[in-house]
C-alpha cells in the first residue's frame, strides 16, 4: 500500500494539541481541512486512550466553517440530519450521504475525462502538468465540489453516451424524489 493510500495520522495530545506524524509539527483544524481538500484522508486518535476521534473533529471542521458564513448545508439538509439521529432503528441517511457523494465524484471524474478526450490540445507536449493546474483551479474554486453546473461540452460534440447519461440522471433524480418522501413519512 502507498504511503498516500494510507490516512495521515494526527496524533491528540492532552493539551489537545493535533501533532501531524508524517511532518513532525503541530498542526490546526484549518491545516487539517486543508489537507482533505487536497485529497488526504486523515485518522486523529487520542493519544492517551487510542480512540478514533476522526468523526469528531471532522464535524468541527464543518462547524467553523458554516459559522464563519461559509455555509454549504441548507437549514432544512442540516434539520434532517438532526431528525435522522432523533428517529429510533437504522437511518437510511448515512448511506444515501455517501451515495450521494460517491456519484458527484464519479460525476466530477467522469467530466474532467470527456473534456480531456474532446480536447485537441490533449496531444501537446506538457499538457498533462496544464491538466492538473487546471484540475487543482477547478478544485480550489468549487471547494472540491466538481465543475460549476453551468459546463458541458459543446453540443456538436456530445455523442450517444451523453444523450443516455441523461436518462440516468433522470432515474437518479426519481431515486432521490422517492428516498426524500419515505424521509419524510419517517418524521
């Protein structure tokens, strides 16, 4: 296993001080986010007990960041998360979550193929180091969401598999309409 499939290990000491054991210093929650953004998957674990404290300081993050006005959950997503912990018996929500953010990855990768195939500029030298710029731009200006809605490829350029990928985006979009109402019929 590469040293990059691993997740960083930050260490918690008892003054809560996050120690990043790959670069031997002390890091922030802010060091942390960036990392993730970057593609890092990171593990925190206390060092006293060797409990996983990953889930908890990963919900931190997100906490500083949507009290700093950088809100990405809705009020209604964030109440639904909160009715989901309430409801007694397994949620469905922790798995449409993750389903959800599997297939806007897959999505994001997916897109950034079909625009390297219909490029012409694909065949010059040194394109690849101008990809990832590009890639790493795209990243930084969406929060690592994917591409803005508003790209496509250009119409003369779409071929058959995108015409059906639209098919498949309408099942997706009746899958998510069904799960939202058996969600509310649990409230």
């Amino acid at each position: 296993m590469a040293e990059k499939d691993k997740p960083l290990l930050i260490k918690r000491y008892a003054s809560r001080r996050l120690y990043n054991t790959e670069t031997s210093d002390y890091v922030t929650l802010d060091d942390i986010a960036s990392l993730i953004r970057e593609g890092r998957e990171v593990q925190i674990v206390d060092l006293k007990s060797g409990d996983d404290l990953t889930r908890q300081y990963l919900l931190q993050i997100i906490a500083e960041h949507e009290s700093r006005g950088e809100s990405v959950l809705p009020v209604d997503v964030l109440n639904d998360l909160v009715r989901s912990y309430m409801t007694p018996g397994a949620s469905v929500v922790p798995q449409f979550l993750q389903a959800s953010f599997e297939m806007l990855r897959d999505g994001q990768s997916q897109m950034m193929d079909k625009m390297t195939s219909i490029n012409p500029m694909a065949k010059m030298p040194g394109f690849e180091l101008m990809q990832a710029q590009q890639q790493a731009f795209m990243k930084a200006m969406t929060g690592g969401l994917g591409a803005p809605s508003g790209w496509s490829a250009p119409e003369a350029e779409k071929t058959a598999d995108e015409s059906e990928g639209g098919e498949d985006l309408d099942a997706i979009k009746k899958q998510l309409a069904e799960l939202q109402a058996k969600l509310s019929k649990m409230k």
